[in-house]
C-alpha cells in the first residue's frame, strides 16, 4: 500500500491535478472562440494563451511520468507565462492606456526577455556537464528569474484593474482574478524554492489547482450570463439521475477507448492516451452543456416519463417573479410579460403588440431581439378580431407549412413580416374580458416542437394572467394622468386668475389715460402699449382656458396660404425655416389653432436640427384632406418614444415645461376633425403630418347629415 509521504503519491496527484487543468484549459479556450469579442479585445490572446497553459500542463505530466525530458515543460511554460503577459498588454489596450501609459510595453518586453533568458539557462543545466556549486548558483538564478517574471506579471495585473474606469472593471474583474491566482501561485511555489535551495515536489503538486482557477475566471469573464450568475435547480430527481448516467456511460466509454489505445500504441502510447483523454474531456464540457442538448434531454424525458409535461408549482412561482419583480433594477413591464411567457417554452427572445391610438397593434416592447424590424401596423384589424374572438395560439412553423401546400387558406391572414422571419415561431394572444389587450410573439427555441393540449392549455392560462396585469396597469397609468390632470388644471386656475386680474388693471389704465393724460404725443403711445399689452393677456387667458380640453373657439372656411404666412412672420427671423411654394387650399378650421400647432412642430424640428439644417412646411391636397407636412433633418426619435412618450402629457425634455406641447396638437388637430401623423428615425430626422379637411369635403359632410335628419 502506497504511503501518502512517498514521493510516488504526490506525482500521481500531480499528474491527475496536470490533466484536470489541461482539460479545463482546452475546454474554456474551445468555448472562448465564438465569443471571443466579450474579453476586452484581448479574446484572440488569451484563446493564444489557453492553449499554451493546456500544452504546458500536458507536458508536466508527461514529464511526471517519464516520456518527454524535463526542457520541454520549461518551454512549455515560458510559452504560457509570455502568451499571459500578451494577454495583459491586449487588456491594457482595451481601452487605450497601452498607448498613454508608455512604461508598459517595455516592461512586458523585459518579462519576455527575462523568460528566454531562464530558459537559456534551463537548458544548460539539462545538458552541460556542470559541477554541483555551479548548477546550485545557476538553479539560483533560474528561480531568481522566475520569481521576476511572477513578480511583474502580479504588479501589471494590479495596474490593470487598479488603473481602469468604473465602467470597464466588470469586464476585467474575473480575467484579473485568474491571472492573481495563477502568479501569486507561482510567486509562493519559486519563493520556498529558492529559500529551500531545491525544488518543492508537495507544493508543485498542487500547481495545478491555480491553472483549473484560471481557466474557470476565463470561462465567467465572458459567460452570457457573467452578471447575474445564478445556480437553479432541475426540476425533479430523475433529471439529474439521467444525466448522471449519461455522463458515467461516457467516461466508461472513454477509458475503454483510452485503455485500447494504450495497447495498440506502442511506444507512444502513453502519449496517445493523454491527447485523446484531453481532447474527449474538453469536447464533453462544451457539448453537455449545450442549451439544446439539454432542451432535447427535457423534452424526451417528460415525454416517456412523467404524466404531465410540466412542473405546474414551479412553473408558476417561476411566472410570479418574473411578472412581479420590483425594483429600480428590474425590466419595464412589456419585458417581464414576454419573458415570462418565453420561459415556458425556454424561447431566448421575443416581442410584444399591444393596441395603439386608433386600435391597430403596435410594437410596445422587446425582449433579446433587437434586430427584428416591426411595421408600424404590425397586424390587420380582422387578424386582430379573429385572435380577440378565439383566443387562437398561432404556430407559425404550422402557417408556413400549410401556406407551402396547395390551394391552403388560413382562417386570417398572418403578417408577412412575421412569416418572412425564420425565428419567429409563436403568437400568443392575451384576452382581457373579451377585448385583445396584446399580443406576445416568441422566437424559436434551440428545440422547437409543436404545440400539444397541455401546451395550449398552459398557455392559456397564463396569457389571462398576463393580460390582466397589463390591463391593470393601463388602469393605473390612466387614473395617474388624470391625477396629474387635475393638479395642472388647478395650478392653471391661479394662472388665469391673476393674469385676468392684471389685464383689468391695464384696461382701467388705458381707459383712465384717454381722460387724463395731458400730452397728446405721449397719450397715443402709452394707449398703443397697454392696448398691446391687454390684447395679448387676453389672448393667454383664451389659451389657457383651452388646455386639456382640445377644444377650438370655432371652424370657419379659411386659406392655407394666409396660414403658411402667418407661420412664416413668426418665423422671419429664423433662417432655418424653409416655406415650399404650395398650392393655395380652401379648408375648414380654426386658424388660431391651426397656427399655434404648426408653430408649435417647427419649433420643435429647429430645436432637434443643428443649427444649419433646414426645416420644412409645405401643404399638398390629398383626397379629401389637406396634408401639411413640417420635415427635419434632426436627431429623430426612435419608435418606442413615438408610440410611448411624444403624446404622453407632462413627459416634457425641457426644465420646468409642463410637456402638453405635443399632446394639444394633436387634440387641437382632432377637434378640427383632422389627424396629426409622426414617423422619424434615430439620426435621420422626422417629419409629422397634419390632415385638415377642404371646405368641399366639409360640406359635402354637412348636406349628408342634413339629408338624414331629415329622412329620420
């Protein structure tokens, strides 16, 4: 029986610790590749540099068991230690302070030099016929240089995190970690050697151990998931039985074929056996793993082995908080409603539609898909009333296939932009009361299946559940509005009182002033000024009185080219305003108003443009209406705002504005019985469109009303 002070024992822990970090080296750098990108531009370096630490740890043990001299794992880790430093350097680069901090390149140069040096050195002791007092000084120095290379590595290591911005430590904290473990390792291994005047077998033995460290802060620094690292139970006891078997039948399999070649090697055997053993290992921790093996292996065992597919109490805790989480930190309420239903099905991304101004669904929210472009009118209105009226789960990959065959007809037509998508897969409608409140469209899992009765019965449980959450959440942004309503029309009521107050008083002045005043010169300007003045503050009250309301004094036949001119007076000191020859158009409005609204959006298109770029008005006849477009090259708006904010009261960008700008515009316009219409894109500008009724439009509407009150 092998005694745990013999040396043997403590090669064998070292040649089994030597592989396990061979093996979990090879692993992290075999997942390192496809997300390389996420190490602070240092990926291909330290992918470089995986290798390296797995060929070194490879070669200890093959000199631990005899088959490679001892100058080939000193290569081997002066390889690693310069592939680790090029490493720091690339992430020193990361943002920029290789080029600023000019003492970094030359020290790097200098480890790198010393590294070569040592291995001079390594190899003359291996292969001179040297006398003993000469190899114990040489054995010195090797040590020396050693604990010069650790010692600097640890000292650039510190000034890597030490030196970095706030915002980029959470890139470097777990690679910083790794490398700290890894050289304070080093620095303690080569100190007690150089004290000891020999090589410490025991400790050496354990090296191993910081390089499974390393490997392993590597594999969180560019995890997917590195922020919220999170350990979730399976859901029962046969998962985890399965998978241990699994795993048990694989590494039997794998010593078997480990065993075969050992005896059909011949004098590389060994050698064999450690590659393949190696290559297997790694393989297996990045497959097993895998999302989609793991979707399959779940799929297959509720199939053959449970009664239900589902986990019902977990998956409604699960539902709970995800739906429920609070907090500054937690995701929008669109979000969590679509992840919470992606969860079901472990869909990794998808979209939420809900009901706009004029009922037609609209994007309200995305979950993990950016790159999916959605129309403004994402579906039809009899698409919408179908789903509203059945509640109808619509599998996609079934539509496309049924599409495919000849002469198919669907119950209603499915947007194209949603068939045109390869992943989009499912569209959940959520029903509150019998009325659509959204729609949840989900993106293809890794393990796509289609939808059975415990599925589609699920699902239509929690789409009821969500439904009423957003539609109790519509409720209190509703009640909260008219709170603020209320509020803004009483701080407005004060307004109004003392302005009123003061226009009197200019009034009796004014009057008072053409009884008393005894210069005729003087009389006529000062009744000039305060008639100004009073007409003004009147026209401030009428103003006032109207916000909240939308409400105009009243509609009269008017002409656009008075109204384009009035809008340009207002704008004549201003050379960014552009007025395009229009035709001149009869409509029915309240000029007034008309004005304050086109004032009121070229305003906004010259605060959002430099101060050189043009803005826009021009008028056009289209059908029964008026189109005046205002058009901007500005800094746009994205299409969450648009639907979300412009038209939302008291969401003001300016200090102290009361944010109603946008929303009484639109009132304004609807009150003329017109509509006010946005599109803009981020960085591209926007234009906005306001649709007036022609005065032959509106009299045609009068003589048909006219026509049926008489017949009623």
């Amino acid at each position: 029986m092998m005694a745990w002070d013999s040396p043997d024992i403590w090669t064998t822990i070292a040649i089994a610790l030597d592989l396990t970090g061979a093996i979990a080296t090879a692993a992290v750098g075999l997942s390192l590749w496809p997300r390389r990108h996420r190490l602070a531009g240092a990926g291909g370096a330290a992918l470089v540099a995986l290798v390296l630490t797995s060929l070194w740890s490879l070669s200890v043990a093959a000199v631990a068991v005899g088959t490679v001299p001892p100058i080939l794992a000193s290569v081997c880790e002066t390889a690693r230690n310069m592939g680790w430093l090029l490493v720091v350097f690339r992430l020193f680069g990361g943002d920029g302070r290789d080029t600023t901090l000019a003492p970094i390149r030359p020290v790097v140069m200098a480890l790198c030099f010393v590294e070569l040096l040592h291995l001079g050195i390594d190899y003359g002791l291996g292969t001179l016929p040297l006398p003993l007092e000469l190899r114990s000084l040489a054995f010195e120095f090797n040590v020396l240089f050693r604990l010069l290379v650790t010692v600097g590595g640890l000292v650039l290591v510190h000034n890597l995190y030490a030196g970095c911005s706030h915002d980029a430590r959470p890139a470097l904290r777990w690679p910083t970690i790794g490398l700290a473990v890894l050289w304070a390792f080093d620095l303690n291994l080569y100190t007690i050697s150089y004290l000891a005047g020999s090589w410490p077998r025991e400790v050496a033995a354990l090296r191993a151990v910081a390089t499974v460290i390393l490997a392993m802060f590597i594999g969180l620094s560019v995890a997917a998931n590195r922020d919220e690292l999170k350990i979730r139970p399976s859901r029962a006891v046969t998962f985890q039985t399965f998978s241990l078997l699994v795993i048990g039948a694989y590494l039997v399999g794998m010593v078997a074929v480990a065993q075969w070649l050992s005896y059909a090697g011949g004098n590389f055997a060994r050698l064999l056996e450690l590659a393949f053993l190696t290559l297997a290992s790694a393989i297996a921790l990045v497959v097993l793993p895998s999302r989609k093996l793991r979707s399959w292996l779940k799929v297959t065992l509720a199939k053959h082995f449970f009664q239900h597919r589902y986990d019902y109490r977990e998956e409604w805790l699960r539902f709970t908080r995800t739906i429920g989480s609070g907090g500054e930190n937690a995701a929008p309420l669109g979000e969590r409603v679509v992840k919470s239903v992606a969860d079901l099905f472990e869909s990794p991304a998808g979209l939420l539609l809900a009901p706009g101004e004029q009922g037609e669904m609209t994007l309200a929210a995305r979950w993990n898909w950016p790159e999916i472009e959605v129309p403004g009118v994402a579906m039809s209105l009899q698409g919408q009333s179908y789903l509203e009226r059945t509640g109808y789960i619509v599998d996609l990959d079934e539509v496309r296939g049924r599409s495919a065959a000849p002469g198919a007809d669907t119950a209603f037509e499915i947007p194209e932009w949603l068939l045109a998508d390869a992943r989009s897969w499912a569209v959940i409608p959520l029903v509150h009361f019998e009325r659509l409140v959204g729609l949840v469209v989900l993106a293809r899992p890794q393990f796509a299946r289609t939808f059975d009765w415990e599925d589609l019965d699920l699902l239509r449980v929690i789409s009821q559940q969500v439904a009423s959450y957003l539609a109790e959440n519509a409720s209190q942004t509703a009640l909260a509005e008219a709170n603020r309503f209320d509020d803004f029309h009483r701080r407005i009521a004060f307004v109004m009182h003392d302005i009123k107050n003061l226009a009197s008083q200019f009034s009796l002045l004014a009057r008072n002033a053409e009884l008393h005043a005894d210069k005729p010169a003087f009389r006529a300007d000062m009744l000039v000024t305060l008639r100004n003045s009073s007409e003004k503050l009147n026209a401030l009250i009428a103003r006032l009185g109207r916000y909240g309301t939308g409400a105009v004094e009243k509609l009269e036949n008017i002409r656009t080219r008075d109204v384009l001119a009035s809008v340009g007076t207002s704008f004549a000191s201003s050379a960014q305003f552009v007025a395009v020859d229009s035709p001149d158009l009869a409509i029915t409005a309240n000029r007034h108003s008309l004005e304050q609204v086109l004032v009121h959006l070229v305003q906004n298109g010259i605060d959002a443009s430099d101060p050189h770029s043009p803005v826009f008005l021009s008028v056009v006849a289209d059908g029964l209406h008026a189109r005046f477009e205002v058009l901007d090259s500005g800094c746009g708006m994205s299409a969450e705002f648009v639907r979300n904010g412009l038209f939302k009261p008291f969401v003001s960008t300016k200090s102290g504005g009361f944010g109603i700008g946008a929303y009484e515009a639109r009132e304004l316009v609807r009150a003329m019985r017109g509509r006010l219409d946005v599109e803009s894109r981020e960085g591209l500008g926007s234009r906005f469109v306001v649709r007036i009724p022609l005065s032959e439009a509106t009299n045609l509407y009068q003589n048909l009303t006219k026509n049926d009150q008489k017949v009623a």
